[in-house]
C-alpha cells in the first residue's frame, strides 16, 4: 500500500499563538505516527514562497486524511487561523 504525504507551506504572522497551533497539532498527531521526511532549509524556485515547509509521511493517505480529519486535529487547526496562512496538500506515494 503507497504511503500518504502531508505537505504543508505556511507563513506565520503570530508566533506565539502558532507555537501554541504546533503543540495542538503535534499531540494530534500522535496517534496516526507520522515521520517527518523534509522540513527545514529550502530554496523558492517559482511561485508563492512561504516561511516554512514540512513533508510528514504516514502509513497510508488514508490514514493520512484520518489526521486531517480527526476531531482533534481540527480543533488544533482553529488555533492556527490569525497566526498562519498556508496551504496544506495530501498527496499519495508512488507504488
């Protein structure tokens, strides 16, 4: 079964109230065990730039979509409006 991805581009305007998005976020992702493949240095070759990029890998997309999903996490995800603009994409693994 192909992996499923999480990517997410964001740029904060609030990092106080985004440390506090993190945390929510990263305890809702706990229990769906996600790796994280990318984030830090990068380089904007063409279109929107952002701040930051992370790539998380999970076992499947979709258990990658139960994360985005969950009740949890969209509760976490409120926390991030007025801190952070971004797009987050699911993206499936190559077979």
């Amino acid at each position: 079964m192909p992996k499923g991805y999480l990517i997410g581009h964001v740029s904060i305007s609030d990092a106080t109230a985004y440390a506090t998005y993190a945390k929510a976020a990263g305890d809702a992702m706990l229990p769906f065990n996600p790796k994280v493949i990318a984030a830090g240095q990068y380089e904007n070759l063409e279109g929107e730039s952002h701040e930051r990029h992370v790539i998380f890998e999970f076992d499947s997309f979709a258990n990658a979509k139960c994360f985005y999903e969950s009740p949890e996490y969209q509760a976490a995800k409120v926390l991030r409006a007025g801190a952070a603009t971004g797009t987050f994409v699911l993206l499936e693994g190559a077979s």
